[in-house]
C-alpha cells in the first residue's frame, strides 16, 4: 500500500498541494484518506488528468477545527497516469497534514 503526503505543513494557502499520488496506472482505485487542519478550512480533493494539466472531477470538503476527515472512498476508474491530489481551498491555518493511502 502507498502512502503520499507532502507533511506537516506550517499554514498552508491556497492551492497548496497537500498530497499528490503520482502519476496512477489504469484501473479502479479504493482510496484512504486522513485530512487534519487545527484551524478548519476547506481542501478539494481532484482528479486529474494524464498530464496534469486539467481536473478531470473534482470534490470540495470541509474542516472543522480539530476534527480529522477519515474514510475511504471508492472504487475511482483511473485512465493511465491520472492522478489524486488533495489541494487547500483557501488558506489555512496552524499544522495542517494530508495522507492518501492506495
């Protein structure tokens, strides 16, 4: 199983990319997430394209203060080399940290 994060980050703002999968094979993907920001916020979890220029779906979620985001959702149908990020959707505050588990 992987794990993608990009760690504990120190109020993270807009659009940082929280967790990214790399580039994914073909197929169906079940996916696991844990979200945590002390301060609340929002994030947006997205699909994206091959090349990694375009969304393809996206979700937005919202935080509240203290309170992880948990759960597993899924199956997701992957073209070659799409991928999963969870982005911020707008500033956030305090040690905020997302990992995607496949």
């Amino acid at each position: 199983m992987a794990w993608d994060s990009a760690g504990l980050l120190s109020s993270p703002v807009s659009d940082t990319v929280l967790a990214d999968t790399g580039a994914l094979t073909a197929g169906a993907l079940t996916v696991t997430l844990i979200i945590y920001a002390p301060g609340g916020g929002g994030v947006e979890l997205q699909q994206r394209n091959p090349t990694n220029t375009t969304t393809v779906m996206a979700q937005k979620l919202n935080i509240y203060g203290g309170i992880p985001i948990t759960g597993s959702i899924g199956p997701i149908l992957f073209s070659l080399n799409e991928r999963l990020r969870i982005v911020a959707d707008g500033d956030l505050t305090g040690d905020v940290q997302v990992s995607v588990f496949h």
